[in-house]
C-alpha cells in the first residue's frame, strides 16, 4: 500500500512542477536505481519478446519470494543466515516425491517412492515440511550469535545439500526427479507458461502481503528492535529467542513455497540446484536490493535475474564462460555496495 501511495504522489508532483521534481530527484539515488533496474528488464524483455519475458517473470517470482523470506531474517531480525537454499530444497524434493511418477526409471537406478498427489494436495505438506525442520534447526541456532550463527547456518547448508545428493532411494541423488506434477484445477492444468507465471505472482503476491503485515506489526517492530540490541529488548520482558524461532520457521516456510513451485514449473530437479554458492547468490539479492526493505527484495531480485539472463546475449562472450562472469559481475556490484552503499538500493538498514 505504502509503495502505490508513494508512487501516486511522485505521478502527482511530476504533473504539477516537472522543473521543481526534477530537482529535488537529482540526488535521489532509491529512485534512479528503481527506474534504472525496472526500465532495463522491461527494454530487454520487449527486445527479446514475449516468451523470454514469460520465462524470466517466472524466474524472477521464484527468486523474489526467496529474497523476501530471507530479507525477513537478515534485513528486519539481524540474523545473516546462509544456510535458507537448504529450506528451499526441501520444499523442492517435498513436492517432486509427492507429486511425480519415477517409475520410468527404474530400469536405470534404483526406485524412488512414487506418490502421484497432484499439486495442490503436496504444496501444504512441502511447506509444513520445510516449517517443521526450520523449527528443530532453529532451536538449536537460537543458541548462537553472530558470527557463530552464519557458521551453523552454512554447516546446515552443506548438510542439507549432502542429503539431497547421498539420500538416492529417496532423492534420486544425482539423476533428479523428473515427471514433477504441473498444477491442476480439476480438468484445468496449468500447462501454458503464461498461466503458470499468473499463479507464480499470485503466490508472490500473497507472500510480500503477509511479509508486509509481518513487518508493520507490533511482531515486526519486536525484531527489528531485536537486531538493533537484541539485550535492550529483552530487559522490557521480551522473550527474543521465541521471535527469532517463529520469523525464522515463518522465513523458512516461505523458501519451502518457492521450493515447491520451482519444482513443478521446470518439472525437474536436482542437487545442483541447491549448492552453497546458490545460498550465497540469495544473500546476495538481499544486500543488492536493500536490509529491511521488501521492496528492495524484489528489486534485487529483478536485477539479478536480469543479470543471469541478459549475460546470455552479449556476443563477445564464450557461452562456458557466462556463468563465472555472472558471479565477477554480481561480487563487484557488491563490494561497491559496501564501499558506497551499504544499505543496498532501497535498503534502510547497513548490514
């Protein structure tokens, strides 16, 4: 609500004195970097058409709802945890058992449980799933601060990966999980990429509603106070560990979701797609786009995504190549960041 308020006002001053905004815009850097960010991906996905710009919507709600439940624990709570790519692959692996039918290859590997629940009966349960392991993490985590806490939070990280690559009889390990069930409305199924990215913003959209209704309540002003002196509240009677639990299974939960979703639109899964680095290029979106700040989380995402993309198409580069530029290019906007930014684009909060 607050970001269409906003944006209507900016539209209505614009009208009245174009001269007098334009001035007071000059050193308005939240404000560059959300025309700049925004413009670009719409330029490039209009250049491209319409297919790209369906797949790289996708792409981008998936990362988006990622960047926010992770902004939620690091940006609003303080608490840098690299260990959230593990929550999203148990959503992922949650939906892909639940929901596929691996029997096809069991003439190759050994099988797997085949369930064949359709889409809408698996997600609540890859969710709850990813709630209930964030639970029996967290209360050992709530046990450590600080630099400790990133420690624990990259052990459980490699742990998760280790499990969804060495558990075969379950995971496939290497060979993934193929056959992922597509949504379905009875006889509806959500086959066309257009009407999977509807409900992929859907999906979006309700997560940043409940982020936002998180963070504008007396919860939300709790952990915030939390990463500002996590002591000082605790003397008012405030029992922190018990808001760090819950914003931290509440965080997780929504990674789950983008787990489960990610499943189904590509339909296949593997352990690559949850490596460390992946938790690294999340907190990554997270500085980009700004601590504390939702908005920020969909703008960094957006670049991001932008950025993975568009590396694609520039000629001069050997396609073997892409990936470890994306990486230079992603690891030099952050040092530039901390050196002239450490709030991130919209951020309100230096990490």
């Amino acid at each position: 609500m607050s970001i269409a308020t906003g944006a209507l006002r900016n539209i209505q001053d614009v009208a009245r004195d174009p001269r007098s905004w334009w001035q007071r815009s000059k050193g308005n850097i939240e404000l560059w970097a959300n025309l700049i960010v925004i413009g670009w991906a719409l330029a490039f996905m209009l250049w491209r058409g319409g297919g790209f710009a369906i797949t790289v919507g996708s792409v981008f709600a998936i990362w988006a709802i990622l960047a926010v439940s992770l902004n939620l624990v690091v940006g609003y709570t303080g608490l840098l945890s690299v260990g959230h790519i593990g929550f999203f692959g148990i959503g992922a692996y949650a939906m892909a058992v639940l929901s596929s039918n691996a029997s096809y290859e069991q003439l190759r590997t050994e099988a797997i449980p085949t369930f064949g629940w359709p889409f809408f009966a698996a997600l609540p349960f890859s969710v709850i799933l990813a709630g209930l392991v964030a639970l029996v993490v967290g209360v050992a985590f709530n046990r450590f601060r600080d630099d400790i806490y990133v420690l624990v939070s990259f052990g459980f990280a490699v742990i998760a990966f280790t499990t969804f690559l060495s558990w075969r009889n379950l995971t496939r390990g290497a060979f993934g999980i193929h056959e992922i069930a597509r949504p379905a409305i009875g006889s509806w199924v959500f086959e066309e990429e257009l009407e999977f990215l509807a409900l992929l913003l859907v999906f979006l959209g309700l997560v940043v509603l409940i982020a936002w209704l998180i963070v504008t309540s007396s919860f939300g002003r709790v952990l915030t106070a939390i990463r500002e002196d996590e002591q000082a509240i605790a003397v008012f009677g405030y029992h922190t560990t018990h808001y760090k639990l819950a914003i931290w299974v509440i965080s997780a939960m929504m990674a789950g979701l983008a787990g489960a979703l990610l499943a189904s639109w590509s339909t296949f899964i593997d352990p690559n797609s949850f490596v460390l680095l992946e938790s690294v290029l999340l907190v990554s979106i997270v500085i980009l786009g700004g601590l504390a700040s939702i908005w920020g989380s969909l703008l960094g995402a957006l670049a991001f995504v932008m950025l993975e993309e568009g590396m694609r198409f520039v000629p001069f580069l050997p396609s073997e190549f892409i990936g470890q530029i994306r990486q230079v290019i992603l690891g030099i906007l952050l040092v530039l960041l901390m050196l002239f930014r450490p709030q991130g684009l919209v951020g309100r909060f230096k990490l």
